[in-house]
C-alpha cells in the first residue's frame, strides 16, 4: 500500500449476501468493472445477511475466511453461483465450495464453529444499517449509495462515471 493518494484506486464498497440471486445477477457488473479499471478500482466486499436467508449469516462468515486464505472474491463468486444449492444444503455447501477452490476445508469449518469472523460481519452489517442499506445489492462509491436489489439497470453506467471521476480527480 503506498502512503501517497496519488494513484489510490477508487473504492467501491459492494454490499451483498451470499444467498441473494439479484446479487448473483450483479456478477456480470462487478466483472465487467474489474475488466475495465484493473487495480484502479477496488472491490470491497461488504456483508449484510438478510433475516429471509437462513445460511446467509454463515455464509458471510465463510466469506471471511476466504478473505483470510486470499479468495475473497472467487469464494463469494461460487457460493452466489450455485445461491439454491447454499439454500438447500447450508453449512455443508460452504466447505464444499471451499474444497473446490483447494482452501483449506478444516479451517473453514472450525471458523464457523468459532466464530471468529463474526464480528467483521456485525460491522459491516451495522455500518450498512447506518448508511441506509436495506436490501443487496447495494453499492458505495464516491460517497454515494445505489440500490441495486430494486433494478440493475444502469448502475454499472452510474458506478463508472463516478469512478472515472474519482480516478480524474487524482
């Protein structure tokens, strides 16, 4: 991390749960931004489990213990991928997603047992209330919130104008 602002990438706080289809459907978005800005545009994966998805809370945690073993992203990927197996399955399926990305399972499982990643969700859950989050997917960038579990439509164009500012602005 460099100590001067100068070249920071632009953050871009993605509020999600993992057993959400419409922030499966935002996949296609968050890929498409990666593609055009690279290392100049930070994805940051923010928790907020619903009450409607039962495994949503454990997912989250699963999550953060993929974020430990360096596949934050690729975890959240497959898990949204396959949101009616984690329905169906719960616990179970998280560690069995772990395994297909070559994590380490045991480490998983006893972090859900521990719960040692609880409380960054509690954070994130309770920042997102704080900022007026109240469904997934919603977006932070440039200090400005876009709700995506009502419509997708035109938010990656809305996220990339900020973020093309922001970058401008460097």
């Amino acid at each position: 991390m460099s100590d001067s602002p100068t070249g920071s990438p632009a953050v871009l706080d993605v509020w999600c749960e993992l057993q959400c289809t419409d922030c499966r459907t935002a996949l296609e978005d968050l890929r498409a931004l990666r593609d055009r800005y690279g290392d100049r545009l930070e994805l940051r994966l923010r928790h907020f489990p619903l009450d409607k998805h039962k495994h949503a809370f454990a997912a989250a945690q699963a999550a953060e213990e993929a974020a430990a073993q360096g596949k934050a992203w690729p975890y959240a990927e497959a898990v949204l991928a396959r949101a009616e197996e984690l329905a169906a399955k719960g616990e179970p399926f998280l560690l069995e997603v772990a395994g297909e990305l070559g994590l380490e399972v045991e480490e998983f499982d006893t972090a859900l047992i521990d719960g040692r990643h609880i409380l960054i969700v509690d954070a994130d859950q309770a920042e997102g209330k704080a900022i007026g989050v109240t469904g997934t997917p919603t977006y932070v960038i440039g200090g400005e919130r876009l709700d995506g579990g009502k419509s997708q439509d035109g938010l990656r164009a809305r996220i990339e104008e900020i973020a093309d500012r922001l970058l401008a602005g460097q």
